[in-house]
C-alpha cells in the first residue's frame, strides 16, 4: 500500500519532543503518528509497558476499585470527586 500524505497542525514544541523520541528509538515521527492512529483505530490501546508497570501489574487484584478510592482519600485527606 502506498503512503498518502497527512497535514496536521501541532504545537512546536510537541514536535520537536516527538523528533526527539522518535531519534532516540530508531523511527520517525511519521512511524510513531501512523502506529497511534492505527491503534485508535482499532480500539486498542498502545501498549505501553515499562518495568515498574509490569511489578506492579496485577497488584491490586481482588481490590475493589472504591477501597482504593476510599484509601486515597483518606491517605492524602481529600474529599473524593
């Protein structure tokens, strides 16, 4: 399939954070507009896993999500929203 051309306005200084990103992981930002608009638009997600995220996952299973809520609360002493 051959590519079609795309124009978007963004601010300056996301782009050059993307040009950036996209130098220090080998792609272009073209490669990285691309893989999250076919994400979106299959509905999933990136996948985004960093190796605190992978400890952590699964943690809280078994935990209701308002005990969590409630300890937060009551941990940083804020009425919940």
């Amino acid at each position: 399939m051959r590519a079609a051309k795309l124009t978007l306005s963004v601010d300056p200084k996301v782009i050059e954070a993307a040009k950036e990103y996209a130098s220090e992981t080998g792609t272009s930002v073209s490669r990285l507009v691309e893989d999250f608009l076919a994400a979106v638009a299959s509905r999933k997600a990136p996948s985004i896993s960093t190796p605190v995220l992978s400890r952590l996952r699964g943690s809280l299973r078994g935990v209701e999500v308002q005990d969590y809520r409630d300890h937060l609360a009551e941990k940083y002493g804020c009425a919940e929203p």
